[in-house]
C-alpha cells in the first residue's frame, strides 16, 4: 500500500506546488460495480470528507470529463473537475480535482489533464500488476472455499463490513493512515491458507484437541506462503502486500494477547487485522453452518460488546455498534 500512496502523494505536491488552487485531490476505483474512495487530498481541511461508494450505473456518465463550477465539500470548494480512466476500454477509476477558484478548470483544463497523467499512470501500472496477481490467486481462492464449510458469500459480507468499518475509522483516526479499500479488497483472502488443511480437520465439526487445533492454526502462516508463491512464481515482485498479509497472518490475533499466531497485543495487532478480526467473527456468529444456528443480530452485537478489550479493539467495537444496522443490511444482501 504505501508504495503506491507515497508515489501518489509525490504527484499531487509537484501539482499542488505549481497550482496551489488545486485543493482538493481524491481517486475512486471500481470494485463490484461500484466506485470506491482510494485516496484523498486536501488542504481546505485536516480530515477531507470521504464521498460514499456509488453505484455505477448506466446513467452515471463517469466516462464523461466533467468540469464543474458548483460549491462542493462544504463550500470549501469553488469548482471541479472529473477524469476517469481506463484499461483496455474498461473503466478502472475516476479521478476527482477540486479548486478553491472559480472556472479554475477551464482555464487551466490542458496543464492539469497533462500532469493528471502522472497519476493514471501511476494507478494504471499498479493496478496492472494487482489485476494479473488477482487473476493467478483466484483460483485458489476459489478452491479454499470449496472446502471450507464458510461461503464465498462470507467473503462477500466481510468485505463490505471492512469497508465500512475502516472508512469509519478512517475518518476518526487521521493520524493512522490506513486504505479502506485495500483492507477490505485483501480481507477475503484472509483464511486462503485453509487449502492447505487436511479435510478431517478443516471440516470436522467436534471439539478439536490439541494436536488438531495446532494443525488448524497454522492456516495463517500457509496463507502467506500461498501469496508470496504466488508473487515469486509469477515475477509481481512490484507488488506491496503488507496489508494482505498482516490480514492474513494476524486476523486470529487478540486484543488481549491470546490469540494466535504471535500472541500480539493491542496496537501491536496491525489495523487491517484487527478490522477484520472483528467483521469476520460478526458474520460467522449471525451465519448457519453446519455445527450451529445462526444466531439473532442483537446476540452477536452483544458478544462483540462483551469482547471488547479481549478479543476486539474497543474503538472498532465502538464504531461496529454505532453502524451495526448497516452492517446487518450488508448480511441480508448477501444472505447464503
């Protein structure tokens, strides 16, 4: 993640610098057929507000440059402008500018989409190589799931609660960069690892012992191997995956130090782990599987309040239970 942040944030100074109207960058990528923020800028405020998801539509017209001169971002904002961009004719993103100047725009249309260029191309070369790591690891993806007694619709849900949870936070905790999108985009490889599990483990629905709980445990350390295989066998050396694999690596991590693979605790836990640590245990208890019911949302709402501290970090406890209605509706959406 930061390899791409940084480079983008390199960019928008050198633009910043020469048109200091500019006050306003941010960048939505396409995901599931909706647009979702992946980077903000902005020096009219210490934290930009964050647009929502927005459903890409045949009516949308995002294919469209759009030069505005509306008030925008609490009128902090004078006019806009709009640039999508693309890949093979497929529409990966859109790029927003904001100025604190009237028709700023179009007076300067020609010098800002020539260095806006810098960035598409940053976001093109990494997407490119995200894409084609995406298509090699599918598959097993794909595969880990068939064996696991959770669905892909699990993943489905967890994503969406990820994203939700870590903009939430996001918003409340400037200091501590993190990327909704990536987070919740790397959640659902976050038990790949599981393909590696024998199946009268993976599948056994009893009490484990021991010796089974130490063979089950270890998916997290086969999930990160399954990545950098993947990155290694297939040269996406470019690729930054530290967010994935803290995911993948420490999503079984407690607040109190008693989980598992490294017994991490706290702030120690990496961000990204500790949102999904949450989301998934939420769909899980609020899921039918085969050894249990699902339980009421009120219930597993309550088990998350009693956790607090011990398995989840309080803030994202906090955060869950102010949105748990939205998450919910995630669920019925999505619904096995």
């Amino acid at each position: 993640m930061n390899n791409i942040i940084n480079a983008l944030y390199f960019e928008i100074v050198k633009i910043s610098k020469k048109h200091p109207n500019i006050s306003r960058l941010s960048v939505a990528l396409v995901r599931d057929s909706y647009l979702h923020n992946f980077f903000v800028w902005d020096n009219t405020k210490s934290t930009p507000t964050n647009f929502p998801k927005k459903k890409i539509g045949k009516d949308s017209n995002l294919g469209d440059i759009i030069i505005s001169n509306n008030i925008t971002v609490s009128g902090n904002h004078k006019s806009k402008m709009r640039l999508p961009f693309y890949i093979s004719g497929n529409l990966l993103g859109v790029i927003y500018l904001n100025s604190k100047k009237e028709v700023f725009f179009q007076e300067n249309f020609k010098d800002i989409n020539n260095e806006v260029e810098n960035i598409k191309a940053i976001l093109k070369e990494n997407l490119l190589n995200y894409l084609s790591f995406k298509e090699k690891s599918y598959g097993i993806l794909i595969e880990s799931q068939k064996k696991d007694i959770e669905t892909y619709k699990h993943l489905i849900r967890v994503k969406s609660y990820c994203y939700l949870l870590a903009s939430e936070y996001e918003k409340r905790y400037r200091s501590e960069k993190i990327n909704p999108f990536l987070i919740s985009e790397y959640s659902t490889y976050h038990d790949i690892g599981k393909i590696n599990i024998p199946d009268d483990i993976l599948l056994f629905t009893g009490k484990y012992n021991s010796e089974q709980r130490a063979i089950m445990n270890q998916h997290c350390q086969f999930g990160v191997q399954i990545i950098k295989n993947i990155i290694q066998d297939n040269n996406l050396n470019s690729i930054d995956t530290q967010v994935m694999t803290n995911i993948i690596l420490h999503h079984h991590e407690r607040w109190d130090g008693h989980g598992y693979p490294k017994k991490l605790r706290g702030s120690d836990i990496p961000i990204e782990a500790r949102i999904v640590t949450i989301c998934d245990v939420f769909d899980a208890l609020i899921s039918k599987r085969p050894y249990k019911e699902p339980w009421p949302k009120d219930d597993a709402i309550s088990f998350i309040k009693s956790q607090s501290g011990k398995i989840f970090d309080p803030e994202l406890v906090s955060i869950f239970v102010q949105k748990q209605n939205d998450m919910y509706s995630f669920y019925q959406e999505q619904m096995d």
